[in-house]
C-alpha cells in the first residue's frame, strides 16, 4: 500500500470512528425522549409510528378564548378527550389531576378537552358535582379536537411533544397518578442532557 493510499485510509477511518456515531446520535438524539417505551401500568398506551405532526385542532378555555396545540408548543401536552356521560373518563379524572400537580408545568401539561358543546358553566358544575378540581376547562364546541384525532373511543389521551408531533396515544382508562406513569412522562419530557 502506498503512503498515499495509508493517508487516505487513515483518513477516511478517521471520519468514521468520529462522524458516524456523532451523525448516528444527533439523529436520534431529538427523538430518544419520545421512543422511550411507556410503563407496564400504561398498558393502553401505544407509541405513535412515525410521529405525525398533531391535527391543527381548535378548542375554547374557561372564558370563551380560542386556543389551537401550537399555544402549548415548546412543552409536551398530554391531551385528554373526555366527556360527562363517558364513565371511564370521569374514572380517569381525578388520575389526571394528581398528575398533573406532579408534573414540571414548564415542560409537559395535561389538556382535558370535554367534547359536547357544553357551556362553561355546566362543565364547572359537573366538575363540581363529582368533585374533581384542578384541571383546566377546555371544550371542544365544534368537535375538532374529536374529528382531529379520530376520537372513536372515550377516553382518549395523546401525547405530543414540544415540537408538536404526536408520541403516543392511549384508548381507554390509565392510571396517570401511578409513580411510574409520573416517572415516564418526567422522562420523556426532560430537556436533552446537555452537549446533546
């Protein structure tokens, strides 16, 4: 082998021992967060193929205000399709409050959205009546959210993370306030360690 040929080989394996798993780890790095397989006691939540960007949905807050995802962009957001008359939902409620107080609010929160066109007011009222407090109110009048994400099941609850791409979704009841369901989605929410 001539010395040409030794320093073009020296070289080239030099940009792969340094490049390649540098290339191999900023690829995934964005998405190790959000492949990390959920919990056994998230039973009903599923890892979304491919990350699809979240449906442009519209929902109202508690004074009448239009909201869409992209207000929530920067911070994952655990959607929650809910309704009244759905009994595993109103089960499922008060797992969504414990969780949400445990939860860094600058990194992740959870989004109930109530799909009847209801009016605050009796949303306060049912909540009330059940005794579920501290959620927000989020209702969805003209059922985009319900259309926007297929919601065929009560209830329904998709994960998305800060760049607004769908991560996971579950059809069904969950415990939301078990540790290791907080636990997971503490993970998943993390900043990147830094130098990443």
């Amino acid at each position: 082998m001539t010395l040409r040929a030794r320093l073009v080989y020296i070289l080239v394996a030099s940009v792969a021992a340094v490049g390649l798993p540098w290339l191999l780890y900023e690829n995934r790095a964005r998405d190790v967060n959000a492949s990390a397989s959920p919990p056994a006691i998230l039973d009903k939540l599923q890892l979304t193929e491919g990350t699809p960007q979240a449906p442009a949905v519209t929902f109202y807050d508690a004074e009448g205000k239009a909201l869409s995802l992209n207000d929530f962009r920067g911070r994952y957001v655990l959607v929650n399709l809910w309704a009244t008359w759905c009994g595993p939902c109103i089960n499922e409620l008060p797992s969504l409050v414990r969780l949400q107080a445990a939860l860094p609010q600058d990194r992740i929160t959870v989004l109930p959205i109530d799909l009847e066109k209801h009016e605050v007011q009796k949303v306060v009222e049912f909540l009330e009546r059940t005794k579920i407090e501290g959620l927000p109110i989020y209702i969805d009048r003209d059922f985009s959210a319900m259309r926007g994400f297929a919601a065929n099941e009560l209830p329904l609850t998709i994960l998305i993370d800060a760049e607004g791409k769908e991560v996971a979704r579950a059809a069904g009841e969950q415990k939301w306030d078990h540790a290791d369901s907080v636990a997971y989605l503490k993970a998943v929410s993390a900043p990147p360690a830094s130098g990443s």
